[in-house]
C-alpha cells in the first residue's frame, strides 16, 4: 500500500489554511493514518531536503521550514502519491491551476504552502523520517470500498 507525505508549511499554517488543506484531502477519500503539529528542528529539515544541499535556495529553506510549526500528515491507499501531487498543484503558487491547493491559494513562487512526496519511494521515505512507526494508525474505514472499488476489489456489501 502507498504511502505519501504531505507537510502544511509555515506559511500555510500562520495563514490558518490548515483545516481546509485537510478537509480537500478527506474530501477526495484519502486515508489519513498519521497527523501532528510540529517545530521542526534544523536537523530534521537538512535531512528531509538532503538532495537540495548545495543548490543556491537551501539555506533559506531550511530557514523558512524551521521558522513556524509546520503539520505533518501521512496517508495510504492505492495511488495515493499520484492523487496527492495532483492535487496540490505546480510547485510554484503562480504556475498552479485554479481547483488546486496551491493554485487556489498560493501567489507565490517561495511560498507555495505544502510538500507532498514525490515518488512511491520518497513517499516510504519521507513517512518514516517524520513519523515514528507508533505514530501512525492502521485502520479500515466502511467507505473504502466505495472510494477505491477497483476492478479487483468486490463493491461494498450492504
């Protein structure tokens, strides 16, 4: 099952959009399986955005992501990373297309209010760098079969 990373940044949080970023989430019927509200610390965020070192914008990353509490979120379920990146929009806030995150919020190239994993692979990555494995709860919502009834999963039984 994938899993995906999605961090409401600093300035998503001191704008108080992070209720209805989560609420676009559980709208579309994303499993949430891990959620908290956090300071990052510098060593966090330099291991988080390990393969930016060196590139002229790192520092002020690191500064901006550590500069306000930030939330974490970790979700599952099939194609989760896909539908999250989609979801959130272009990376830059000017270049998002309007009914995404980023482009119904943000006008910004630096300020583009989330992360979201962009592989399967990070998304396993990422989840387990910002949650610890106790962190995270595994459960089964009765609408699943309803959100993801794929061609080899059985519709809901009433």
């Amino acid at each position: 099952m994938e899993r995906t990373l999605v961090l409401v940044k600093p300035d998503g949080v001191q704008r108080a959009l992070v209720g209805r970023i989560i609420a676009r989430f559980e709208e579309k019927g994303l499993r949430l399986i891990g959620l908290k509200l956090m300071a990052v610390s510098r060593a966090l965020a330099e291991t988080h955005y390990k393969d930016l070192a060196g590139k002229p914008f790192y520092p002020g990353l690191i500064k901006f992501i550590t500069s306000a509490p930030v939330v974490a979120m970790a979700f599952e379920g099939p194609g989760v990373v896909a539908v999250v990146r989609k979801m959130l929009g272009a990376t830059f806030g000017t270049a998002a297309e309007p009914g995404t995150i980023r482009g119904d919020f943000s006008t910004s190239r630096g300020l583009n209010l989330t992360h979201g994993s962009d592989s399967v692979e990070s998304g396993a990555r990422e989840v387990a760098l910002w949650f610890k494995t106790e962190e995270l709860v595994a459960w089964e919502r009765t609408l699943d079969g309803w959100v993801y009834n794929t061609e080899d999963r059985e519709p809901p039984k009433k």
